[in-house]
C-alpha cells in the first residue's frame, strides 16, 4: 500500500472533519493504546502501564 502525499492530505482533513479538533487526540491515544493491546495479545505478554500525564505542580519542573 503506498500513499502519496495527496492521500495522506484528504485523509488527514476527513478525520478533521468526522471528529474534530478537539477530540482527534483523544482518538489517536485509544487507537494507540488498542493496537499496543493487541500486539501484545498476539505475543502472549502483558501490555505496558501507561502513568497518566501530571501537571506540573509549581512551574519550574520540579514536580
């Protein structure tokens, strides 16, 4: 399968437009974490723990 530029363009602007800005994190982080899940599955080993994203505390990036 190989993708030009013009098809990696409309297929950017068509996940724009079905999900939106906002949410296309969101869904690119569950798609990720789905294909780890069954890599994993595949392998018979337990996928890695992913820790959550802190926030910073007090700025200066000594949390």
């Amino acid at each position: 399968m190989n993708l030009g530029m013009g098809e990696i363009t409309l297929l950017i602007v068509l996940a724009l437009v079905l999900f939106g800005a906002k949410r296309l994190p969101e869904v690119g982080r569950a798609a990720g974490s789905a294909i780890r899940e069954f890599k994993s599955a595949l392998n018979g080993t337990e996928p890695p723990k992913a820790e959550p994203h802190k926030a910073e505390a007090n700025g200066d990036g000594n949390a």
